[in-house]
C-alpha cells in the first residue's frame, strides 16, 4: 500500500511494519507509548501493540539506554528514543562501554541489536540543548553504525534496516525537515541499505556532499546553480558510520571539485573527515581545494540568531563558485 506521508510519519510507518512482522521488536523512552512522542513519531503504536511492547519511562536516559542494552543482549529488538540529541550526553558511558563493545568483549557470543532513535539538528526555535548536531562523536566510536534519513523514503527503509541490523544503530532523525515535506512511498517492508550513500543529483562540474536536513539547502542550491550552467553532483551521505567512502571517490575523480556542508561545527566535524579521505586517496583528481560549508564553532544559538548559524543555499552557492572559478 502506498503512503503520501513526511518523514516523521514515514518513522511511525517503518515502526509499525516492522512491529507487526518481528513480536520481539519493542519501543521505549519519555513520553513514547501514551503521548505519541514529543514529536508524535510514536503516535498510536501504543494502542496497536500494548503497553508491553511501546513502554514510558522515567526522565533517565542512562536507564533507557542501560535497559534496552540489557534485552538487546537477551534476544529483544529495542527502539529507544532520545527524546532531543542534546539529552543522549548521560546515556553515553552505556551505549560507548557497553552497547558498542558487546560483540567484541563476549567474542562474538552476544551481539547488541539495538536502535536508539534521536531528533537532531536546528532550526525549530528550539531552547538550549535541542539542537545539536553532535553526529561526529557517535561517528568517532568504533561498533556504532550512526545514519542520518533526510527524506520519507530514505527514513522509511534505513530505520528498517536499523531495526534489522545485529550491532546498536544510532538513528538522527533531522527534525527541521520532519514535516517540511511529503512523498510517496510504499509500506513493502523494503529495506535500504546501511553504509551507502544515495547520488541525488548527477552531475559533471562538482560534487556536493551533505546529509540529513541540510540536504535541503544542497539540492536548492544545485537547482539556482544549475541555471547558471553549473552542473552540480549531490550526494546524501545518509549513513554517517560507515562512510561509503568509494561513491564519494568515484564522483570527485568525475568532477575534480568537492564541496561539503553539513550544520554541525566546523572543527572535528565528519566534513574534515570526508576531506582528509578525498585529499589522501584522490588529490591528483582535484582542480581546487576541498571547500567546507558548515556551522559555526560555537554553542547552537537561541532562536533569533538560528538563521545566522545554520549554512543557507546561498552559502553553499558562493562556496561553488568560488572552487569552481579557482585556478
């Protein structure tokens, strides 16, 4: 059956399905089962399922994570939910010494299929702590799998192959664009593949690489860009860890141009990473420098000053011209 939905209810959907086909696939955190979810992403699955399967829980994320770990261990498909990225900091000491370690401390004899669902990012007017964009923490730990939807379809299949994964996936849900727009997808139980990135746009005179909400901004600017005879190639990174390092490659040795923008800070950033993999393994293809559009090294800003912290199209426009123009 097909669903014109946005990516908020494309997570509700994949949830859902895969509830209906897997008994041992549970949902828990603050405000999941009665309300729906701060943002209703968990909206009616309680009355579908059972306060068994789709449990509220006390204001702990340490407990949420610590708990899910421990019936991840025992055979159950846990689905925590962070309520705000900007919450996960006191769940970290379980999901970094435990969840991540699992496989490789009892050797291969238990293994942790966990999902822990997070909304991420800026640009909602937002108060203090609910809007980091923190990705590259998660991304710098080993046994992690960190994916970033950034549209229905690509949130409907990766959550489902998040929930079908054997290790502990952490799931960014970009919350600026959970209702921004609709698309039409089929509930087939499909899933997409984690660890591979999706070539949005082809393209012969630069490549742009960028995940989740800033996607947006990415696919604007390569349309306005477009116009002025500039053919930009956009690649959604999708899943954060592991990096489908090879697509990337193959577009920049197409272009010999690299511009990647994302929203979190600049410094120790996934970009730099993506940079240092493009500058190590295909210099000889580049015909100018690695430009990066990012945020700003500071705290996310309240919501008066978001528009200024958050990369724009226009942003990502002059960073095109000017590595294209370089000589």
């Amino acid at each position: 059956m097909k669903h014109n939905v946005c990516l908020l209810e494309a997570v509700n959907l994949a949830l859902a399905s895969e509830m209906r086909k897997d008994k041992e696939v549970v949902i828990l955190g603050e405000d999941v089962g009665v309300n729906g979810g701060v943002f209703r992403a968990t909206a009616n699955l309680r009355d579908e399922f059972g306060l068994k399967r789709v449990m509220d829980t006390p204001l702990a994320e340490t407990m949420i994570a610590g708990v899910s770990i421990g019936m991840a261990s025992q055979g159950l498909k846990p689905i925590a939910e962070i309520q705000f990225m900007g919450f996960i900091f006191p769940a970290l000491e379980q999901i970094i010494c435990h969840a991540a370690r699992l496989r490789n401390r009892t050797r291969g004899r238990l293994s942790c299929p966990l999902v822990i669902r997070a909304p991420f990012g800026g640009g909602i007017h937002a108060p203090e702590h609910h809007s980091e964009s923190t990705e590259a923490l998660l991304a710098h730990i080993p046994g992690l799998k960190v994916v970033v939807p950034s549209s229905p379809a690509r949130a409907y299949g990766l959550l489902l192959a998040a929930i079908r994964d054997p290790d502990p996936v952490i799931f960014l849900e970009p919350k600026r664009i959970y209702r921004s727009q609709q698309q039409e997808i089929e509930d087939n139980a499909n899933a997409l593949p984690i660890g591979s990135c999706f070539t949005l746009r082809e393209g012969s005179d630069i490549t742009l690489v960028s995940w989740g909400a800033m996607i947006t901004e990415t696919l604007s600017a390569a349309e306005a860009l477009a116009d002025e005879g500039v053919n930009c190639e956009v690649i959604d990174v999708a899943t954060i860890s592991p990096l489908d390092v090879e697509t990337i490659l193959i577009s920049v040795r197409k272009t010999g141009r690299l511009v990647i923008i994302h929203e979190a800070p600049r410094t120790g950033g996934v970009g730099a990473d993506i940079s240092a993999i493009v500058a190590e393994q295909a210099l000889l293809d580049l015909q100018a420098p690695v430009v990066r559009v990012t945020g700003y090294d500071t705290v996310m800003p309240y919501f008066r000053l978001e528009k200024h912290y958050l990369p724009n199209s226009q942003d990502i426009i002059d960073a095109v011209k000017q590595t294209v123009e370089f000589v």
